[in-house]
C-alpha cells in the first residue's frame, strides 16, 4: 500500500495524477522548477519542492534531485507521468535502489523498448512484423547508414533510438540529401535525448498511425483496451485522437490486438504502455515503436472503456492482479480528444506565451477537459506548448463530431493564441467527418485558408466587444462625482447625533 506519491511531472498530467491519487487515499508531493512556482500541480499536492531553474535539464530533468526529494517527503513510489524522466531506464533503476517504488515498467523493459533499433529486433525475434529498415542493434556510423539507405528504398525516415514525439526525425527523398539530414538528426536528438544515435525506417506512405494501449501486472497477464486512431499530425506531432478507430473492424481490431500482446510480452512487460503501429492502404500493419509509458491521449481509451488506466498503474504497482481480464473489456461510444495548444494556427502555428487573463472551459454531458492552466498563469517558453486536452464522448462517432464542435464553441482562453480555429476547421472538414485520412493530412490536404470565415466572424466579434469596452470607459470617465455637502457620509452623522443626544 502506498501512502505517498510522488509525481515527477507538470502541467495536466501531473495533475491528472494527483487527482487519481486523491481519489485513492493517497498523499501527494509536487516538483516544480522556478517557472512553475504558481502551477496548478503545486497548488494540489500535498507538498511540493523547487527543483530548480526553469530549463527542463536543470530541473524536471534532474534525477538525482527527485529522487533526494522523495526520501525527504517519505514518498514510497513516483510516477514519472510522460515525457521528462518517463521512459528512462536509468531513473527507474534509481527509483528501485532507493528503495522506492516507480510506478511504470521495469528498467529492462524500458531499457528494451526504449531504444527504437533494439525494440524492432526484439519484436521480430516474436514474430513480429515490423516496417522495413535497418536491424542492426548498437550505434550505427553516418557511412553506415548511407551504404545501407538503397537497399531499404527511398522514401525513408531516419529516427532518434532513444525518444520519440518526432525529435530525432527526418524524411528523406533522396541519398544526396541523406549526410545533411543525419547530421541535424543526429543534433537535434542529442539536444532532446542526449543520445544522438539515429536508424533508418521505410517510409509507409498513405498510413495510418494506430496504437493499442497495454495493460500488464507482475502476475503474468497482459491485455489491451483497444485502439486509438493518432494519424491526424503535424511534423510527427499528434493533434487530434479517436477511439476507436474508423479504420479498423473487429477482425482487424483482434489481430492486431493480439500482436499488441505479444510484442509487450516479448520484453516481459509491467504496467502501461502503448503499442504503435503503422497500417497501409491494404490493411497490412507493422510495428512502429513502444512508448513505455502512459500516453498523452489515454482519455480517449478511459472514456470508451471506463476504466482509469491512471488508478490501474497505481495498483498494479502496488503488486495487485489487473482488476480486468481481456473479456471484460467491452467498447461503448467514441470518444475524441483535441490537443489545445499555445500556437498561432494563422501564423504557421508559431508558439504564443504570455499570462492567461481569462479561461472557460466548456462542460456538459460527455465533455471532459484536462488542463493545468488558470487565469493569471504564465505559459512560458521552457516547455510543451500544450494548455489542455479537450476529451469527448459520444455514443456514436457522428455524434462525438457534434459535441466536440460544440465544446471547442464554448471554449474561450484569452491572453494568448490557442489552436482551436484549427480544430474547429477539421472538425468541418468532410474527409475528416468521413474517416478518410492518414498520417500526411494536415500537412498536405487541409489547409487554414478554409477557416477565414471563423476569422472574419471572431474580428468583428472583438471590434464589435472593443467599441462597447471604449464607449463604457469614456461614460465613466465623463461622470463627475461632486463631493458630498457635508464632510462626512450620513452614516457618520446619524452617529454624531445619537452621541450627542445620549
């Protein structure tokens, strides 16, 4: 039984967390960096303790000091939530040698899955079927790579092993472009990762990114809770997700279902994880990667399924049987989630920071947001744009459309610029409504020119808001108060008189 959690993590899913932990009767301690002093995840926990300055290496990246933290707390277990420290092998190991709990997977099984390259092989040695690319295990020179290209076949990506989220990755036409590539692959996942090892990977055109999320204890069973569709991107950034996917039938569903399975128990898996796939034109699927970690998008999966994987990897930490077999996991309704990002989606979706003046966030039946942003909170430049997920449900896809353009109707963020024009554009769009997409969507057949006429309504909007602000300032502003006759209010002189007169 734990009785206090650490959360080595910010922003929403920190919070995410704590509440889960809340909900369970367990204590929670917070970290935060000198940027985050005000964030929401401090204000929850039960405790919370600076970690240092704002920069991720500096502070949510520091290891050492999270770990110094928990043993002064007395925290018994951390979650690392996703990304920072999540998929560390090392840090877990940490964790285990402090004799504390971390609620995730076994260093192993990070330490397998966590390096793309070793992932595939470790797959295919399962049985497997991966996409196309380079097997070799270890660190693979630059002249390596380029002699190896050919035989793969142009298009290809060359990827970071150590990470995902799209660091690390570029596309590749052709072999004299290849050196140039590998280089600022190679720094940029050094810059993200701090380990620039790259390989290479056929590119699938015309796919859809799928993933099935995983569930295992330390007993020995593993099941999935179905799939999620995550092939709507932007520069190998998710952006919009659904449960279940409009591309998948109960066949498909079951087969790939069950090499979800296998592949998590290739590496002796425990907790939560996600399998991604890749799957063609031709219903033929590949093994992508395994985030040894929860997802950004496990909402989705929660509200189809009802059950709260966050609770789950607290229990199954704890050494607990899974509260769920494959059987009882039955599929009701969709659900989508739309990422609300700090970015400019009129302006090539450039970053936007600045104070939060005003947040509403819409609610109703089948409507969930998940955000760790107030009014007056700062959103900086150090971290993940992202301000909240916006997670709905309804009992058939048409109907989760319906709703989430209502929810992203009410949602009004004031003081910087979101990205919810852009949703509320794909939300109209009709090869989205018709299911009918893949991974290169965004980037080569939607475009934010359809959404001028949501401009041009939200531009007279503010005009139409500014005259009235304008009009009200210059009334008040011309009202002269003259002074009272008296030199005091009649309050004071029903007082004078009553002493007077006792």
């Amino acid at each position: 039984m734990f009785n206090k959690v650490l959360v080595a993590n910010r922003g929403e899913i920190a919070v995410r967390i704590i509440r889960a932990c809340r909900e369970l009767g367990i204590e929670t301690v917070a970290v935060y960096s000198e940027a985050d002093r005000q964030a929401l995840h401090v204000r929850y926990a039960d405790e919370a303790y600076l970690l240092g300055p704002a920069p991720s290496r500096e502070s949510y990246l520091r290891a050492d000091k999270i770990i110094d933290i928990a043993r002064k707390s007395g925290a018994d277990a951390v979650h690392p939530g996703y990304g920072f420290l999540a998929e560390r092998d090392d840090f877990a190991a940490a964790c285990a040698d402090a004799g504390i709990a971390f609620i995730g997977p076994k260093p192993s099984s990070i330490a397998a899955m966590g390096d793309k390259a070793e992932a595939r092989a470790t797959v295919i040695k399962a049985g497997v079927p991966v996409v196309p690319g380079t097997e070799d295990v270890g660190n693979m020179t630059n002249d390596d790579l380029l002699g190896i290209a050919p035989s793969i076949g142009f298009p290809l990506l060359i990827k970071a092993t150590a990470g995902g989220g799209g660091k690390g990755m570029r596309e590749v036409r052709s072999l004299e472009e290849m050196p140039t590539l590998l280089q600022s692959a190679r720094r940029e996942a050094e810059s993200a990762f701090g380990d620039g090892n790259v390989y290479l990977e056929k590119l699938v055109e015309g796919a859809r990114h799928i993933e099935f999320q995983i569930m295992a204890d330390t007993h020995g069973n593993v099941i999935h809770l179905g799939e999620r569709e995550c092939s709507l991107q932007r520069r190998h950034q998710k952006l919009v997700e659904e449960a279940l996917s409009p591309a998948l039938n109960d066949d498909l569903r079951r087969r790939m279902g069950e090499v979800a399975v296998k592949s998590a128990q290739a590496v002796d898996y425990v907790n939560a994880g996600t399998i991604e796939f890749l799957l063609d034109k031709d219903e033929n699927f590949y093994f992508l990667e395994m985030n040894t970690r929860l997802q950004v998008e496990h909402p989705i999966t929660e509200m189809v399924t009802g059950i709260d994987i966050v609770k789950e990897q607290i229990r199954v930490a704890r050494g607990r049987v899974l509260s769920y077999k494959q059987a009882d996991v039955q599929f009701n309704g969709h659900a989508i989630e739309c990422r609300i990002n700090a970015e400019d989606p009129y302006n090539n979706f450039m970053p936007s920071t600045g104070h939060i003046t005003h947040s509403l966030l819409p609610t109703g039946p089948g409507v969930r947001v998940d955000t760790g942003v107030y009014p007056g909170f700062e959103i900086t430049p150090f971290y993940d744009p992202m301000i909240a997920k916006l997670i709905v449900w309804g009992e058939t896809r048409a109907q989760a459309i319906l709703r989430m353009r209502r929810a992203l109707e009410e949602y009004r963020i004031v003081g910087v610029r979101t990205n919810i024009p852009f949703h509320q554009v794909l939300m109209d769009s009709h090869r989205f409504m018709g299911g009918q997409y893949d991974t290169r969507f965004v980037e080569e057949r939607f475009s934010m020119e359809d959404a001028e006429e949501y401009r041009e309504k939200y531009d007279e909007v503010a005009a139409i808001l500014a005259t009235l602000v304008a009009h009200r300032e210059t009334e008040r502003s011309a009202q002269i108060v003259n002074r009272n006759e008296r030199d005091a209010s009649n309050w004071k002189w029903v007082g004078r008189w009553e002493r007077m007169h006792r």
